[in-house]
C-alpha cells in the first residue's frame, strides 16, 4: 500500500503537467490561401446575343455537334458544356433542331435582358424545350 501511494503521486503529477502543456499550445490558422496559390477564376462566356448569332451561322452552314460544342462554348466552361450535352441528347441525330432550341432560349433571355449570358440562353432553351422533349 505505501509503495502504491508515491505512484499515484507520480502519475497524478504527470497528468496535470501534459495537460498544462496542452492547453498553452496554440494553434495558428491562416486567415488566407496563401499568396502563390492563384484565384480560380471563371472563364468568359459568350452573351446570349452573340450565342444567337453564331447559332444562325451554324445553323446556314448545316452544322454537326463537335462544330457546335467549339463555336458555341469557346473556352470550355464547364457548366455551358453541361448545358449543350443535356440539349443534345434528344437531338443528337437532328442538331439543326438543337440549334432551333437553343436560338430559342436566346431569343427568350435577350427579350427580358440584353445584358443575358449564354448559360441563361442555355438554361431557358432546356426550360422551354421539356414539355415537347420529355
């Protein structure tokens, strides 16, 4: 019983000093993604009146998909991509369809807002194309 006393003394001791040392620790959190990491930035899209115009030439030239993907989506923003393949599906065969729906939504968008981008044309052009689609 002696020999078990000095131990928990011990012990006891031990635990207080690593949980003081604990406590004064500090923890430092940036307040900023450091300086060399650059701002993610969004490409420029395309305003919905310059999507209806290249949608008018493509559609004269008699336009394919891949042609339709690089002139309507020049800088490969992602969300407008999503956009056109969700277009394209049910018009993958007939893309002068899709260019029509597409012309659509532009048109739609620029009557509310001359300032409209071409993923609003793209978000209206999918609105107004479920009830016949779908």
């Amino acid at each position: 019983m002696i020999a078990i006393v000095p131990l928990l003394v011990f012990w006891a001791s031990k635990r207080q000093t690593t949980s003081r040392a604990f406590r004064s620790r500090k923890v430092v959190r940036p307040a900023s993604p450091p300086p060399s990491v650059p701002a993610r930035q969004v490409p420029s899209r395309l305003s919905a009146a310059e999507m209806l115009s290249r949608v008018q030439g493509l559609r004269d030239g008699d336009a394919q998909w891949d042609a339709i993907w690089s002139e309507l989506n020049p800088t490969d923003d992602p969300e407008v991509q999503r956009f056109l393949v969700e277009i394209r599906g049910p018009h993958m065969f007939t893309p002068h369809l899709g260019l029509s729906v597409i012309e659509d939504g532009c048109r739609r968008v620029l009557a509310v807002s001359p300032k409209a981008d071409a993923l609003a044309a793209l978000r209206e052009a999918i609105r107004s194309q479920e009830p016949f689609v779908r």
